[in-house]
C-alpha cells in the first residue's frame, strides 16, 4: 500500500472505524478463552462481527473476510471496496442517479484520487441500438456530441463522488465552455472519456474533460458540476 493511501481521508476513517470496534469485540474473545486472529485479537466470529459492522458505517457490500489476519488485512480489502481504480456498469449506476438507457458510460477503466490533479477514465460502446440512433439520423447513426458532454459530467460527478462522497443527485450541471467535434462518434465505435479535477470551489466544482474516439481526439470540454 501506498504512502498516498495510507494518510488518505478514507483510508484514515476506515482504520479509526475499525479500531474503535477492537477493544469491545477482542474483550468477548477473552472472555471465551478463544484463539486470537494475530493483532485483529479475535476469531473468526468477532472477525465476522467487526466486518459486518464496517460495512454497515460505510454502505458497502459483503465482504470476505478469508486471508484476512492482520489489521492492514481488513483496511487493505474494505479500502479497496470504498476506493476502487476500475468500476463495472453495475457499481456506476449504484452511484449515478440515472436509469439504465441514460448511463453514457458502460466501464471506469482508471480511477485515481491520490494524483495531482484526481483522474478518471472511462469508456462507452456506442450501439446502433441506442435510444438516440433511430431519429439522429435515420440511416445515418451519429451519436449527438451533447451526448459525449453528458458522458463527461457524469465522469465527472463519479470522480466527485469518491473525491467528497457527494452523489450526483445531489449536484447538477450548469453548463461548460465552449466545444469542438473533431471527429464523429458511430455504432460499433468505442469513446473513451479522461476527466481531470480543475478547480473546487464552495458554489460549484469545475473539471477538463475530453473525448475520444478509436484512440482520436474528438471532443473536449470544461464541465461543471453545482450542488442543487
């Protein structure tokens, strides 16, 4: 682990949330005269119960706590839950407010909130099933550049989510400067979208955000993000 990770906020809430929990549960171990887990100091029982309890404070979903001996262990795997660096289409709509047809972003492939400036990457499938393809244009499918925009705020309102835990229902975007198509998105082509944080500020949250197509340039933007 990282020296980045180790002082990290998160990081630093996960072992004050799990240190709390040790003295009460390594208690019970002592009183049932059962085998210390090394420094966790409990079996696998209170083991259970302190996973279970972590989860709970931190809305995360089941963990397994099998090679898990030591207490770097237990923050190693529930950092890695609450801190991911690639996310599935089924967690990005955990934390996306939009339904199913509306999610422009089928996989984060980077995801880094440690660099200077926080990163995020990712990548959308253009099908010539989409929503849109039918009317834009008949017979000719191009995917509407204000789509990709779409596709950067909600890169965007992920990396702000893992960067201060705000869901993106609970911001809004309103507006971003002006814009260039360089090159057109197709059925059957893959964007890929790179946003970076630019700058926070108490009304609103600004990110640089680009667009590309098959590896070229297509479209780039400043996007930003105000809580509603």
């Amino acid at each position: 682990m990282t020296q980045s990770i180790r002082y990290s906020k998160v990081y630093n809430e996960v072992v004050t949330s799990i240190r709390t929990q040790l003295p009460k549960l390594a208690q019970k171990t002592i009183s049932r005269g059962t085998g210390f887990i090394d420094d966790l100091e409990m079996d696998l029982i209170e083991l259970t119960e302190l996973i279970f309890t972590v989860e709970e404070k931190f809305k995360i979903d089941t963990i397994s706590g099998l090679g898990i001996r030591v207490v770097d262990d237990l923050v190693e795997v529930i950092f890695k839950r609450l801190c991911p660096t690639e996310l599935e289409y089924a967690d990005i709509s955990k934390i996306l407010p939009h339904r199913q047809g509306f999610i422009l972003i089928d996989r984060v492939t980077f995801l880094e909130t440690d660099m200077n400036p926080p990163q995020i990457r990712g990548i959308y499938n253009v099908s010539g099933s989409a929503w849109w393809a039918r009317d834009h244009f008949p017979g000719n499918p191009i995917m509407p550049e204000k789509l990709m925009g779409e596709g950067l705020s909600q890169m965007a309102g992920l990396l702000l989510y893992f960067l201060s835990g705000i869901k993106k229902e609970r911001v809004g975007s309103i507006g971003g400067g002006d814009y260039t198509v360089h090159k057109p998105a197709l059925p059957g082509d893959i964007v890929e979208y790179f946003v970076e944080k630019e700058k926070f500020k108490k009304s609103f949250y600004l990110f640089k955000g680009t667009v590309e197509v098959n590896g070229f340039k297509s479209f780039s933007q400043m996007i930003k993000l105000a809580k509603m």
